[in-house]
C-alpha cells in the first residue's frame, strides 16, 4: 500500500479547550498515567516515570489549556508531574515540594484491595489514613507516613503561595496559576480551597491528566470546574 497522507477524521475525539476566565483561576493539572496509576497501587515518594500513554494525556492536556496565559506555574518535585508541566508546555514550571503527593508509607506501592486484605475490612485511606499499617522496609522505606492533616497544612502552604499572585499580592499579580502535581494531594488542596474536612477529598474524583478550576464568586472561593478532560 503506498504511503500517503490521510485527511483528517472529523469524528475522532478531539481534546476539550478550555476557555479561560476574566477572573483569576487557580488551575490544577494531576499528571498522566504511570504504570501504578494504571493499576491502582498508592504511588507516593515512589519516583515512576509517564507511561506512553500518560505522556499523550499530558500532551492532551496542554491542548486543553492552550488558551491559558499563567501568571505562575508550580509543580511536585516528582518525575511524572515535572515531566506532564513539560509536556503541557512548562518546563520551566517551579518545583515546590509541598506539591508532593502523599507519603504514603507503609501503603505505599500497595492497592486499596491490598490492605483491605491485610486489615480485614474495607480500607479508605481518608479515614483510616496510611498508619493503619507499620512501617515496612519493603513498602515507604521504613517510613511511618504522613497523616491526612500533615498533607493538609502542605496544602494550605500552597494555597497561600498562589494567592499572593491570585489576589494581587505578590510577582504576576492577579494573574491565573497552574498547579501540577497528584490525585490525592490536589483532592485535599480542594478541600483546604473549600474549608472543609479533608476527609472530604474522598469525594472528589480525579482522573489522570485531568483539569480541576478553583476561583472565587461572591467573595467566596468556589470550584468552577473539576476532573475536565479526564482521561
């Protein structure tokens, strides 16, 4: 067959562009696919790198916010979130370790099914938290973990950080800022935006490479979006 040219599908998918809003947004981006998101095993301090999918969800996602000019761009200290800011078009996004996911611990590498084995019943880890285990060599390097209210102040500490731009108080001011970084720690940064229990977060579904729009209404903060272009 000769090599040629195919002309567009117009019935493939084509990635959602989000339209930015006049007001300033705080924007969080997770990363793609890794091969333990794939398969659902709690992937905290463990470094995996984007799986081929996970880097086209990335380059998706940057097709999604095309539109978006921000005044900042912040990203976990770990590979697969550095590597998606890249993809979307921000290697030179700032590295902030309290973007980092959870620490897990002893749950760490392990799925939810894993320690529900392991306890018994059924395990939610925004309940029970991750120390419902011991440390273990094999799993977080001995580490005990960090509780959900450890993660929560990470997050609040981030919160602060991007309204200085947000609000008009700091570099960039009054400008949109992108965040990239993990499911469960943007799942309790939502919660500290809200003012919520972080428990809550159990509540907030939250796909690989997906777009999530916080912002404020009425004087509020309020989300405007959550799990967009989810893939």
């Amino acid at each position: 067959m000769p090599d040629e040219t195919l002309p567009p599908n117009p019935t493939a998918a084509q990635p959602t562009v989000l339209k930015p809003s006049h007001e300033p947004q705080l924007v969080l981006l997770r990363h793609g696919q890794t091969e333990w998101s794939a398969s659902g095993q709690h992937t905290g301090r463990t470094d995996l790198p984007l799986t081929v999918d996970g880097e086209a969800q990335a380059r998706s996602a940057g097709a999604t916010l095309a539109g978006y000019e921000f005044a900042a761009v912040l990203t976990s200290p770990r590979t697969r979130a550095r590597r998606t800011a890249e993809l979307v078009g921000h290697a030179g996004a700032v590295v902030d370790e309290d973007l980092a996911e959870w620490d897990y611990g002893p749950v760490d590498g392990r799925t939810s099914r894993d320690v529900s084995e392991i306890l018994g019943r059924d395990f939610q880890i925004f309940d029970d938290g991750v120390r419902v285990l011991p440390p273990s060599a094999e799993h977080g390097e001995g580490r005990p973990g960090e509780t959900l209210d450890q993660v929560a102040v990470r997050a609040a500490r981030v919160v602060a950080r991007a309204e200085e731009v947000l609000r008009g108080t700091g570099p960039g001011a009054g400008g949109h800022v992108l965040l990239v970084a993990h499911g469960h720690l943007l799942r309790v940064l939502a919660t500290v935006w809200l003012g919520v229990d972080p428990r809550l977060g159990a509540r907030f579904e939250l796909g690989t490479a997906a777009v999530c729009l916080l912002g404020y209404g009425h004087g509020l903060r309020t989300i405007e979006g959550w799990n967009l272009a989810a893939q």
